[in-house]
C-alpha cells in the first residue's frame, strides 16, 4: 500500500524537476545564445546589402517558353538527391524555368548539373535561411523578368515522388 502513494508523490516531483530543469536550460543557455547571435548577425553588413550577400549569378542552360518560374532554394555539399532531381525532372516536364538559389558557392560537379536544369542559378551568402534565399532569388528574377505569370517557392526538403 505503501509503493501505490509514494509513486504518484515521485512522479509529481519527477515532474515539477522537470520542467524546472527545461526553465532553467531555456533562460539561461538558449535565450542568451539566441540573443547574442542575432545580435551579432544583425552587426554583419552582408545582411543589409543584396550585393555582399551574392556570390554569382549565372545564366542556366534551361529555358522554357512562358513566364512561369520555380524559385528552388538548394544546400547541398555533394550529390542532389533522388527526390529533389525528381522535382527538378517535374518541373522541367511542365515547362516551368527554374531558378536555383543556393545558400552556398556550388561544388563543381553539382553546379554544372544545376546550370544544365535551370534558367538561372543564383549563389549567395547562407544569410536568412530559406525566406532570405526566396527574397533575393524574387528580388533578382524581378529585375530580369519585369512579368511573372507563375511563382512557385520551394527548397530541396520537400520530398517529390
């Protein structure tokens, strides 16, 4: 009878420890780090100037008839995925011009695959995560392509199948 009341009392304190140890560890480890980095970024030039923040911007070998574009936002180090060259065929397929955003300069081998599938290659500073990428990969397709009867804005983590 003894083991039945002091179970619950255990789990309650087990508990109340708990979420103790996650205040603790969120106040003083997370919120100074998240506090300080974002300070810092916001101290970084590149940030405040599309032209510190593009590393090269490259015609593709790709171009399809119409006014219908993909921004695809990519990080890749190696090889591009099966489900993200599944995506890039797609869209090849329905004529839609591709213009890869990559938050990175792009190894050989992988930039010479994306020019061959793309209208247009963009290489960047990974400043902004992807909404950073989408907004220069706009900001750029704008100045080049005044109308725009389509957008898509997609990244290499959707799975296409």
């Amino acid at each position: 009878m003894l083991g039945q009341v002091i179970h619950p009392v255990i789990f309650f304190f087990y508990k109340i420890l708990n979420r103790l140890w996650y205040l603790y560890w969120y106040f003083l480890v997370i919120m100074p780090y998240e506090v300080y980095a974002r300070f810092v970024c916001r101290l970084d030039p590149k940030l405040y100037s599309e032209k510190r923040r593009i590393l090269g911007v490259t015609e593709g070998r790709r171009s399809h008839e119409g006014k219908r574009f993909a921004i695809f936002v990519i990080y890749t180090k190696a090889d591009i995925q099966v489900f993200t060259r599944t995506a890039i065929d797609a869209l090849n397929a329905r004529g839609i011009n591709i213009v890869f955003v990559t938050n990175m300069r792009a190894s050989g081998d992988v930039r010479e695959d994306l020019l061959d599938n793309c209208h247009l290659l963009i290489e960047r500073e990974n400043l902004g995560r992807d909404f950073g990428a989408y907004k220069d990969g706009f900001s750029l397709l704008r100045k080049r392509e005044p109308v725009i009867d389509k957008l898509i804005l997609m990244n290499d983590s959707v799975y296409y199948l």
